[in-house]
C-alpha cells in the first residue's frame, strides 16, 4: 500500500506536468466542459421529458437515436481527422462544441415540450457528426497529443480518460442543485449550459498550438524583414519580445524552418471513403485484434441494451413513467422533479462504477496478462449484467442505484 508521502508526490508530479503543459491543461478542461454540454442536458432535461412524454416506448425511441447517433459517429470520425490535420484540430474541437451543443439549443428554442423532445432527437442524432462516445469526441484527444511535450503526452492522456467520469459527476451534481435552484426549471439549466458551450469555445481560442506558434514566427520574421528593408529600423518598444531579442536572421530562419515543414506534411492519396474504413479493415486484417473486437462487442451488447432500458425501467418501477397525473392530490408530489432526481441517481451511480471498475481492472492488469483478467471480467460482467434487474425490481431509488451500479462496472 503507498505512503501518504508517496501519493502526496505523485500528485505534485502531476500538478508539474499540467503545469509544463497548459494549452493541454486547457484541452482536458475543454474535454470536460464537452462532456457535461452533452451528457448533463441529457440525463437531467431529456430523459424525464422522454418518460413524460414518449412513456412505455422510451427506450425503444432511445435506442433508435443512439443506433443513428453512434452509426453518424462511427463514419465521422476518419473525416474528422482529415480535416483536423488540415484546418487543425483546435478548429475541430470547435465544430464538435457547436455539434454536441444542438441538443441544447434545440430543447431551449422549442421548449420542455413534446415538439421540443422530437426536435431534441434530430438535433441528438446531428451530434453524432462530433464522432463522440462516453468518453468524448476522439478531436479532443488528438487536440491534447498535439499540444503535450512528447516525454508527457502518454501520462496526459491518462489524465483526459480519468477526468472523463469525474466531470460527469461533477456537471450532474451541479446541475441537479441549478435545478432545484430554479424550482425545477429546465430551461434555466439549459440556459447554463448553452453559456458553457460559448465559454467552452472562448476557452479553446486562447489554446497554442505547434500550429499557431509557427503561424505567430512567420509574422514576426515579416515584421522584421519589413523593417530591415527600410532602412534597419528597430521594431516598436511593445513588440513580441521574441523578435525584439532576436535577430532578423534568426527570426527569417525560424520562420522559413516552420514553414517548410508545414509544407512537407504529405497529404493522404486515399479517398475519403477508403479512410473511413481504414481502421475497421486494420482490424480484421490482424486476427488477434479481430478476436478482441468481437469480445468487447459481445461483452458491451448486454450492456448497452441494458443502459437503453435502465431509466425506462427505473421510471416504471417508481410509479412515474407517463403523462404526468392531472389529480390536484397527485400534483404535489411533483414527477417531472422525481423522474429528473431518478435519472441522477441512476446515472451518478453508473458513473462511480465505472470509473471504480476502471481503476480496478488497471490494477489487475498491471499485476496479470491483460488476457487473464479479460477472461475473469467476461463472466463477472454477465453476472453482474443478470443481477442489476433483480435488483431494479425493488422499487426503490436504492434498487435504481444499484442497478446503475451494476450495469456501469462491467
């Protein structure tokens, strides 16, 4: 077991690498922000407007939209990168902000109504052009490799992975206290939301990449090659102080440098269609990494259907899913507020196992062959998978919980 000292120095080593690399400090703030701009809305706004409104076909509905969203995603990721080699993936990150914001936007334009829930579904199946999953968009992680010192970029983006589920958390609770802030409001947490975003986009403007750098080089050797051709005058006091220690020949030389090599970057020959398959014929052109696809497949089916059906479930088991009661006796108890405080439960304790069982199955792996500890994790998840609905069955916000719990550990 670790010292309390040794865990207090690997947090400072932490700290010194995040410190050494800020725009990737930056980058893994922005990862977050993404994720609560797309996941928050999600659990607190939609998801009881969906037991309000779509009742026994819920999950049914959900399951259609993340067929769509997910199959967008898949074919939007080789494209992205495409473009994010070519207009940077500072940009991308920007266009994936804008695309997972939709939902949003949409629920705040058409209100929490039925029309505003079927506009919310498009607009949900349209951010699938952002290629994100749980973890988020893959631009983002290409955006942190970029901007981290070689020696750090591994340790960062373990960071990124691990920050995904605490920012989850941390965006739900805050957004279950703005909720009941407002009186359960949602348009007030969505306002919020849509504040982020445009905050979210401030933030990735003040990011400097290896890009931008080069691109502020190539100015200042035209600043100084400007003044030196009229007549060696020095440029203004306020200056970049970069050029004003700088020779010209220096700067003329960085500059050239830079853009050379930003002219010797090749550019694909392959069509775009061929790009966006290049990774799933890598796969089944290796046949140990087409088993462990197959797995992981077979592992996650259950456990994706069972995510699709776990608010639907949980909903149904309190008494709360359908058209809200117009009984003036049963208006007090409020179901659109319980249905949003389900879908927190629910999903916060999802959120723990996973990052739990994360941890975990590291540890495991570190200790064993990763090939061990899959063949252990297989059976445990299919049992724990069986387990969650027994225990849903109880009808209580512990049992949802639990079985949130469940069905995010595997």
């Amino acid at each position: 077991m670790a010292s309390p000292a040794a865990a207090a120095a690997r947090r400072c080593s932490s700290m010194a690498m995040l410190a050494r690399n800020p725009d990737a400090a930056k980058t893994i703030l922005a990862l977050g922000c993404l994720l609560i701009i797309s996941l928050v809305p999600h659990t607190l706004v939609a998801t009881p407007l969906q037991g309000k409104y779509w009742g026994e076909s819920m999950a049914q509905k959900q399951g259609s939209i993340n067929l769509a969203m997910y199959s967008i995603a898949f074919f939007a990721i080789g494209p992205l990168g495409r473009i994010g080699d070519r207009i940077g993936n500072q940009r991308t990150v920007a266009f994936a902000t804008f695309v997972l914001a939709l939902p949003t936007y949409a629920l705040l334009a058409w209100g929490p109504t039925a029309l505003g829930l079927a506009v919310w579904a498009v607009a949900k199946v349209l951010s699938g052009l952002s290629g994100s999953s749980l973890t988020g968009s893959p631009v983002c992680y290409a955006l942190i490799n970029e901007v981290s010192e070689p020696a750090d970029v591994e340790a960062i983006l373990g960071m990124g992975f691990a920050g995904v589920s605490l920012f989850w958390m941390l965006g739900g609770v805050a957004g279950i206290w703005i909720l009941k802030a407002a009186g359960g409001a949602p348009r007030v947490l969505l306002g919020v939301v849509a504040v982020l975003s445009g905050l979210t986009l401030l933030l990735l403007s003040v990011i400097r990449t290896p890009a931008s750098r080069a691109q502020r080089a190539a100015k200042a050797g035209e600043v100084v090659a400007s003044a030196a051709a009229g007549g060696g005058t020095s440029p203004k006091r306020g200056g970049p102080p970069a050029v004003m220690d700088a020779a010209p020949s220096q700067v003329q030389g960085t500059a050239a440098s830079a853009g050379a090599a930003t002219d010797s970057v090749p550019e694909s020959s392959q069509p775009p269609c061929s790009q966006i398959f290049a990774s799933f014929k890598f796969a089944c052109a290796h046949p140990s990494l087409r088993l462990l696809c197959i797995s992981a497949a077979l592992v996650s089916l259950p456990e994706t259907v069972l995510a699709d059906v776990l608010f639907q479930f949980s909903f149904a088991a309190l008494g709360i899913l359908g058209a809200d009661s117009t009984d003036p006796g049963a208006a007090s108890s409020n179901p659109s507020s319980q249905r949003a405080f389900v879908s927190f439960v629910a999903s916060l304790s999802l959120q723990m196992a996973l990052m739990v069982g994360s941890y975990v199955a590291g540890i495991l792996a570190s200790r064993f062959s990763s090939r061990r500890v899959l063949l252990w994790m297989v059976p445990l998840s299919a049992g724990l998978q069986a387990a969650a609905g027994l225990v849903g069955l109880a009808g209580t916000v512990g049992g949802v919980a639990a079985c949130g719990a469940m069905v995010g550990c595997p």
